[in-house]
C-alpha cells in the first residue's frame, strides 16, 4: 500500500521537530516517509498471534547490587591522605567571603 505523503504533512513535520527543510530536503523526506510507512504495513502483515509482548530483544535482568555500605568508618586512614583535616574533616581554603 503507497502512502503519499504531501507538502503540508512534510511542514507539519517540520514544524513540529524546529527544521527547516528546503526543497530538495523536502522531496527527500517525502520519499523516507513513505518508505517508513510502507515498511510498518509490511511489519503490520505478519502473524503475532501467541508471540508475547516484549520491551527488548534479549532478557534483561536488574544487575545493580544491593547498596551496602562497606568500610564505611575508616575516617582516621582516609584522613591521612588529605593535606589537611580537622574535626574529623578535611579542612579546605575559605571559597567565600
């Protein structure tokens, strides 16, 4: 089935995504919509009766771990990398006046 796309759908669309399209850009766009258009009704042919619903093509599974904090009271060896510390903090120049 030819879709025929015209000129005042190819400014809707150009338009709606902020292009401006001159008309050899135009005449080009016409031709890739149209093929875009013929291909889903070449995809809307096929049998998916029984075929489930999918959002990927391969399983995706959760791979974050559970957030667990580990040597998290190790300040006095964190400490004596900083230049300077006091308090149990580093200390850093005043940024504000």
């Amino acid at each position: 089935m030819a879709h025929i796309i015209d000129d005042d759908m190819i400014e809707y669309v150009g338009i709606l995504a902020k292009l401006e399209l001159d008309h050899e850009e135009r005449e080009a766009a016409k031709k890739d919509m149209g093929r875009m258009l013929d291909y889903i009704d070449q995809l809307n042919e096929l049998d998916t009766a029984g075929v489930e619903p999918m959002s990927h093509v391969f399983p995706v599974h959760n791979v974050f771990r559970e957030d667990v904090v580990e040597n998290g009271d190790d300040r006095e060896n964190i400490l004596k990398n900083a230049p300077d510390s006091k308090d149990g903090a580093f200390k850093v120049p005043k940024t504000v006046e």
